[in-house]
C-alpha cells in the first residue's frame, strides 16, 4: 500500500529522469550567456567569475532536483523557436498598437468577450506556450488553460477573433510542438 506523501517523489524522480547531460549543459550555457549579457565587461576575472557561477548554479539545480525537460526545454527545435519569436514579437507589437487605437479613441470602443476553444496542443509545454502567448499579447488573457480548453479574456471583438482553434497562433505552436 504507498503511503501518503509517495505520489508527489515519484513524479520528481520521472522528471529528474528525463534530464541528461544534454539539459546540464545547456543549462549552464545558457546561464553563462546570460551573466555575459548582464555583466557587459569582458575581462578575463569576470568571464571565468561568469564560468564559476553558472557551473555552481548548474550544479545545485540538479541537486535540488530543479532540472528537468520542462524547465529548460531544450528539445524544441531551434529552427522552429527562431521562425515563432518573430511571429510573436510582431503580433504583440501590433495588438500593442490597436489597444493604444482603442484606449486613446474618444468614445473608448471595447468590447470585452470571453472565448471558450479547445487548443489543438497535447504536451504540457506547448500549452504552457500557448497560454503565455495569448497573455504576451496585449488585449488579451488567458484565464484559463487545460487540455480540453482554454478560456481568454479579449479587450475587443477583433482581438477575440485572433484567438482560437483554428487561429494562427494555435497552429504555429502546434507545428512548434510537432518539430520537438
């Protein structure tokens, strides 16, 4: 008979399992890159500084079991993340500009409409993708996300639209999905 408190260790040591060398690595990279950019210095101190401290941070991460493949996600395609980061930088840009047009107008035009879908996505990370990238986008939220459905806020009818099964974002993430 398992005990209480076995469920939730067994779930960590499935996602610690999935975990490689391969996530450790980029881990730190990434860490690397990061202190790199923050720092703005390249001497010779601080780069090995920067080297130390993203070895160690690595290091205890994996320790306290922190790494794993929905943390830092590195089998996503990165031809697939560099077609989608554009696409997404410029839906956010231009939804930035049609709220600025609707807050800024006179007689303020909203619309406020719940949308009910149910997202084509099947893996916890692409739906996770997916909620994030209707709430990146300014006008609307999602309130809710699950595998059966995804319920979001929009400020206008026209940025209702733009969400849903069909949409475009809902296929880009699927195809996102699909190249892991």
């Amino acid at each position: 008979m398992p005990t209480v408190g076995a469920e939730p260790d067994r779930i960590v040591a499935a996602a610690r399992g999935k975990r490689s060398i391969t996530h450790l690595v980029s881990l730190a990279f990434t860490l690397f890159l990061f202190w790199l950019m923050l720092s703005g210095y390249f001497t010779e101190f601080l780069i090995s500084a920067g080297a130390g401290c993203a070895a160690l941070t690595t290091m205890l991460a994996d320790r306290m079991r922190l790494v794993d493949v929905e943390g830092h996600p590195v089998q996503l395609s990165l031809r697939t993340m560099l077609q989608y980061w554009p696409w997404l930088l410029k839906e956010i840009f231009k939804s930035a500009l049609q709220v600025s047009w609707v807050v800024l107008h006179p007689k303020l035009p909203i619309q406020p409409t719940l949308v009910r879908f149910k997202p084509s996505q099947r893996s916890d990370l692409a739906l996770v993708i997916h909620a994030n990238s209707i709430t990146l986008t300014p006008g609307t939220i999602c309130i809710e996300a699950g595998p059966e459905e995804f319920l979001v806020h929009a400020l206008t009818e026209a940025g209702a639209a733009g969400v849903g099964t069909q949409s475009e974002m809902d296929r880009r993430v699927a195809r996102l999905e699909q190249a892991s």
